[in-house]
C-alpha cells in the first residue's frame, strides 16, 4: 500500500513514448478497411486514414457491463483529449459508484464493443474509513487518494511494485498524477481471495492496482498512448 514512485519522467517525455508506439498504428494499415467501419459504431465520419481527430457520437451504444452515462463521459473525453491520445481503439473506464468488491475497471474494445471487467483498487484517502467505497476524489499530492479524469498511459517499468505503467493526468482533477506517482501496477490486496474473505480489497495511495493474475493482460491490452477514464456519476 506504499505509493509507487517514479523517477523523473516528463509529461512531454510519456507522451511522446506513446506518440512513438502509436504512430505506426495510426497511419499504417490498422485502420483501414473493416475496422475503420466498426469503429463508425462509435464515431463520426473518419476524413482519412491517418486523421485521428474522429467525432465521437453524441449517443454511443455503451457495452452490457458499463453505465451508459459514465460511458458517454468516458467518450466525451476521449474526444476532448484526441490529440494526446493518440491509440483510441481500446480505453479503460474506472466505476467508482462500484465498491472495491466488484469489478469496476472495464477495457473496452471499441470496435468490437466487447468489454472485460476487472477488480480494481482505491486509494485510501478516498475511503479513510476503509468501508470499501469511495468517498471522495483528490489530486492533492500527498492525499493518498484516487483522482478522476482522463488518463493517458505511458511506458511500462519495473519499480517498487514490479511491472507497472505510467500514467499522465489529462484534466484539472488529476493533473498531479505523475508527481504523485500515480500508475497501474498489480497489489497483493486485489484479488477475489480478498474480497471473499474481506468483503472488499485493500486500498492503494491512489494507484490502480489490479491482481498480480490481471496485471500483464492489463498492461498489454492497454499499451501506451491509450486513455484510463475513472469517475463516479
């Protein structure tokens, strides 16, 4: 439960990690054809091939295991933050109306419109009472809570926590993210063991730590220079 911390890394230096991964995904072969159609499912017209600034549609389909209104959020933002997301064909979404007992973080594939739903910690200054819910969001360094907003995912390095991603803030809520040291990496304390033996998780300093089980597949799914939305609406 020890805040993860990462050496000095920029926001100008994450974001162009995941320019560099991503640019061979935008402007190659990845979004042509078919997939530029299932992505109209989502979308607005696409000019070319190699424009990522799409039009998300005012009233997107959210997939069965997400909330239709924290989806749409999830959307909006994704629009909003086009030009530093440069990967928008997968995003995560953090519900943080759910306890920590359910699964909260859904990678979504908007293609596809499929979703897979993982457990997920808090910070715990967001539930100092440790109930097992948030309370309350902050993007204060040295809060120990969970910030909500839009993320944008950096690089993968190995750190106090093993394997974990970087993560940079995109909004006013959660701008501190990389001072904070704000990242995904795997807990000990997120596990479904846990949950039925606690009946919740245990609490981060405001990381998303997901199960040692979830951690690679999180890690790859996602990649760099994809968004993490989390809110509570």
């Amino acid at each position: 439960m020890v805040a993860s911390h990462v050496a000095g890394v920029s926001r100008r230096e994450l974001l162009r990690t995941g320019s560099v991964v991503a640019a061979g995904a935008i402007a190659g072969p990845a979004l042509a054809g078919g997939q530029l159609q299932a992505l109209a499912m989502f979308q607005g017209p696409v000019q070319s091939p190699n424009q990522r600034a799409a039009t998300v549609r005012a009233t997107p389909v959210s997939p069965v295991t997400i909330r239709p209104d924290l989806f749409r959020r999830a959307l909006a933002a994704l629009q909003r933050h086009q030009s530093q997301v440069v990967l928008r064909d997968r995003i995560a979404l953090v519900d943080f109306d759910l306890p920590s007992s359910k699964p909260r973080f859904h990678v979504v594939d908007l293609a596809s419109g499929r979703s897979r739903s993982l457990l997920v910690s808090h910070g715990r200054g967001s539930d100092p009472e440790h109930s097992g819910w948030l309370s309350r969001f902050s993007n204060d360094v040295g809060s120990a809570a969970s910030s909500s907003g839009a993320f944008v995912t950096g690089d993968v390095y190995v750190g106090q926590h093993g394997r974990s991603r970087r993560l940079v803030g995109l909004d006013r809520t959660n701008d501190n993210a990389e001072p904070r040291a704000i990242v995904v990496h795997s807990a000990w304390y997120v596990s479904p063991e846990m949950v039925a033996q606690h009946g919740k998780l245990g609490r981060s300093e405001g990381c998303f730590a997901v199960s040692t089980a979830e951690l690679e597949y999180t890690l790859q799914t996602l990649g760099a220079g994809r968004m993490i939305y989390a809110d509570k609406v």
